[in-house]
C-alpha cells in the first residue's frame, strides 16, 4: 500500500509541481542561452524570476500533498483509505521529495552543461560544495567519491525538508486549525534556511581545520537521518492523535 499512496500523492501534487519543473527548466535554459550571447544582466535577471516562480508553485504543491489533502474537506476521505498513519506519514514525505530532488536535479544538470559545453569554470556557477573541497585541499579520489554521492545525499536534504514541513504544518493545523499556510511556511523555510546555513558553516570550517571529509559527511548525514527519524515519529504520533480521539 506504501506505493500506492506515494502514487496518490504525486498525482495530489503533479499539477503545481509540473509547472515549478517547467518554469526550472526554463529559467536555467534561458539564462544559460543568454550568458552565451553575452547579455549578462537578463540571463541572471530571467532566471530570478523563474526560480521566484519555481519556489511559489513548489509551496502549491507541498502543501496540497502536506495540508489540503488531510485538513479540507477531502481529509476525511483520505483517512479512510487502508493505510496506517506511519504509511501516510512517509508516501507524503517521499513523494514531495522526489518533486523536490526533481527541482534540485535539473540545477545541477543545467551546471553541468555550463561546464561541460560552455567552458565555464566550475568555481564560478555556485557549486558550492566543490568549492570548499577544492578551497580545503581534499584528495581528488575523495572528491570524486563525495560528488558522486552529490544525488544521495541532495535526496537526504530534501527528505528532511519535507519531513520538517510536514511536522510544522501538522503543528500549526493542531494549535490552531486555521488557514495559517503563509507564516507555516515562512516558519518553515526560515528555520530550514537557519539549519542548513549553520550546517554548511560548521562543515567549512571543520574542513578549513584540517576534517577528514569522508567521516564529516557521515556525521552530516547522521545527524539529518536521526533528526528525520524523530520527526517521523513526532508527525505519526500527533496524526494518530488527531484522527482517533
């Protein structure tokens, strides 16, 4: 049933998520058509807007798949279907991710273009992962090794994004059961933003010290798995709650 659920809830939020990869695709397209006929102000300029865009219809989605599908009128309908609240808890969280690394991938992908057929230095397009690896002296063969686990663990980031969504917007819906969509979110990508931005901050500078990469990368994603862990549980628990009391 886990499968026919993360089913349910791709198709919950296909329609918003269709357009936030359409106007990513775009945006990276046309910015990197026009850095090619040198028009170096629009290229950075389109791509903005686009990725505004991006960022508002991934908010539609998430929240049609996190919040209207449970609390509006077709919760209770959702509820009957023969699935356990751990069952529901994780096809929400997996399908938002996959819509999630889906929006991370094709950055990376248009990246990897710029490097590859635009003779754009990869230190100078945002990579900002290789850059602290390069910047801190890693051996090439534990770079290589940590790109290549670059898609594992953008999946990892995302499933706690999508976890620490679903948890505050659990939270807000049960404190109070209102429309409070906008300052749940703001909670949620300001925190979020605090989060990762303390965690990059930290591994620079371990790294900077002299860090073994390979072992700070698993502390790294040790830390995101215990804390999806507890979350996970948190939103089963406080679901069950809600719908048998």
């Amino acid at each position: 049933m886990l499968s026919k659920g993360i089913n349910l809830n791709l198709k919950i939020g296909r329609s918003d998520f269709s357009k936030a990869i359409g106007f990513s695709i775009a945006g990276w397209t046309l910015s990197i058509l026009l850095a090619k006929a040198m028009t170096a102000l629009i290229g950075p300029l389109v791509l903005l807007v686009c990725s505004i865009a991006t960022i508002v219809f991934s908010i539609k989605g998430l929240n049609k798949i996190f919040s209207t599908s449970l609390f509006n009128a077709e919760g209770s309908f959702y509820m009957a279907l023969p699935l356990s609240e751990r069952e529901i808890v994780m096809s929400k969280v997996l399908a938002g991710s996959i819509y999630m690394l889906l929006i991370s991938l094709v950055a990376l992908a248009a990246s990897l273009v710029m490097v590859l057929f635009f003779d754009v230095d990869v230190t100078d397009i945002g990579v900002e992962v290789l850059k602290e690896y390069l910047n801190a002296d890693v051996p090439p063969m534990q770079i290589g090794i940590l790109m290549g686990l670059l898609p594992l663990k953008m999946l990892l980031q995302q499933v706690f994004f999508c976890t620490f969504a679903f948890t505050v917007l659990l939270s807000f819906h049960l404190i109070k059961p209102d429309k409070l969509a906008v300052p749940a979110w703001l909670v949620i990508y300001g925190i979020n933003f605090a989060i990762t931005t303390g965690a990059e901050f930290l591994c620079k500078t371990l790294l900077k010290n002299g860090f073994n990469s390979l072992l700070l990368e698993g502390l790294t994603d040790g830390f995101y798995i215990v804390v999806i862990a507890g979350l996970f549980t948190y939103c089963v628990k406080a679901l069950n709650s809600k719908f048998n009391m």
